[in-house]
C-alpha cells in the first residue's frame, strides 16, 4: 500500500513498542494506535498516532488507488488523550476510552493475541484542499493491526541499471518541488509513473503521491537516448520533451531539459505543472521489477 514506507519511518523515529504510561502522563516513544474512517470521494483517511516521549505526532495517510496524501504534524498524545490541530483542514481532539470488551488482534503473519479493546471518542474532522475528500467522525475504534502488519511482506519495486537492457527510467526534478519518475522496460510496454511533492501548511508537512501504470505509447525516446517525450491522460495533462546529448549504451545517465505543458492532479492539489525551465532530467537504460507480498 502507499502508506506502507511512511509509517515504517515513522515507528523508526518514534522507537520500538514501549509499555503504556500510567493515568494521562505523556506516552513513552512508540506507537499509540491507529485509526481508519471513510471520506468522500472514494478516499480512505488513516490516522497513524504515535509519540516521541515529548510530544504526539499525527500522520494521517488519505489515499485510493494511486493517489495520496499524508499529513504529519505535532501534537499531544497521552494514555487518556490526544489533540492535533490541522488548521483549516481540519481537527483530532478524542479521548481513549476501554469498550468493555476483549478483542483479537494479531498481523497477517503473526500470531494472534487477546487485549481489552478501545475506541476514540470525541471529534475527528478532515477537510481536503480544493474538496477532494471529507470525513468527520466522533466514535472510531483505536486498531493496533495495521501496526503489526508492518512485519509482513507488501507491494514494491525494484529497478537495475546497465548499458544491456532495452527499457529506461527517467527522473525528472526541480528545486524545492514537484518530482517525477517514468519507468518502461521496453519499447510499447506499460510505463510505470510516480510523481511526488511535499508542501508546509503551516506546522504541517504535506506529502502527495500519485502512482501507477499507462499504456506503452505514453513514453517514446530515442535508441541514443538522447530524445524522448511524455505525454498521458489523467492523472495528467499536456505533454513534455526531453533533450540531451547523444548517449551510448552504458550505465551513466544522461542529463538534459525537460520542457513543454506537462502537469498533474495531486490529491488536494490540481493542475502542478511538471515541466519547463525550472525541471531538468535524466535518463538511463534501466529495468524495473516489481513484486507483491
């Protein structure tokens, strides 16, 4: 899943599981639960909350298939409470309270376990830039599964490089902004893309992410690489040039312009242009292999 590399850095910051603090005393580092609601849209929200021992910190993961967007921002997490304020976009403010009941949990490799179950009670309120989704809820139950789920395997990729393989990877990159990453291990295959951007809203950073495969004629270049051009439909519009030196067939990649009216649909974020005099490129003969869990 997308959400899957940012809360592995995330419980690496905040240190590995510690025993729960006693009354409404600041959290020792670790995870404190999870929490998962439906928005409009067709997007999910998850609420990942965690503690550095000093101070709460909240990402929250909003997301569908191939788009993203992850909000982390600091707050106050105790054993009875948590607060997050996100501005405009929305609020956390829920207490931790026992359901009475036991429940199972366990990771989907692991073995399971029995705990007393809790929920968060209270306001958890989210409003997307420019309306891309909403949610708003006062009762959700605290999940450790996701958690422990980390532990077992996930979608991913891999990518080699070298002067004998057919296909190429561009990355594309501008100062302080928007990325972009094209992959097509040969002529006509499907072009993998990955576009990224991270923003501050405030005390808030913002990570958005959109991901997936396009058709074989989305990407052409030529057999020196040093020509070649982009141009797809949603989640994009327009289209863009690369341009740079003749290239031999090696592993060293090529670096040139990339202009033209490229842009793309973040979630959240619309229209992020993707191309011109302030992005520049680089490609190489490459292969990319991906692999399920």
């Amino acid at each position: 899943m997308l959400r899957r590399p940012l809360i592995a850095a995330l419980l690496l910051l905040l240190g590995a599981f510690a025993p729960a603090a006693l009354a409404d005393e600041p959290l020792p580092k670790g995870a404190e639960g999870t929490f998962e609601l439906q928005g409009t849209n067709g997007y999910q929200v998850f609420g990942l909350i965690g503690s550095t021992g000093t101070s709460g910190m909240l990402s929250l993961f909003v997301e569908k298939r191939g788009a993203a967007a992850i909000y982390t921002v600091r707050g106050e997490v105790t054993r009875e409470h948590v607060r997050f304020n996100l501005g405009a976009l929305g609020d956390v403010d829920v207490i931790v309270q026992p359901t009475g009941r036991m429940e199972t949990v366990g990771s989907k490799c692991g073995k399971p376990t029995r705990i007393e179950g809790e929920e968060y009670t209270g306001t958890i309120a989210f409003h997307g830039e420019e309306g891309f989704t909403d949610v708003e809820a006062t009762r959700t139950p605290l999940r450790l599964e996701p958690i422990l789920d980390l532990v077992c395997g996930g979608m991913g990729g891999s990518e080699v490089s070298g002067g004998g393989l057919p296909g190429v990877v561009l990355r594309i990159a501008s100062n302080d902004g928007p990325g972009l990453r094209l992959n097509q291990n040969h002529r006509g295959a499907p072009v993998f893309y990955e576009a990224r951007m991270t923003e501050r809203e405030g005390a808030m950073r913002v990570d958005r992410t959109v991901s997936g495969h396009l058709g074989g004629g989305a990407l052409s270049y030529d057999p020196t690489l040093s020509s070649a051009r982009f141009s797809a439909g949603a989640p994009f519009s327009g289209n863009a040039t690369y341009a740079g030196r003749r290239l031999a067939r090696e592993a060293r990649p090529g670096q040139g312009s990339w202009l033209g009216t490229l842009a793309v649909d973040f979630p959240g974020r619309a229209g992020v242009p993707l191309a011109g005099p302030d992005f520049s490129a680089s490609i190489v003969h490459a292969r990319r292999t991906e692999f399920h869990g």
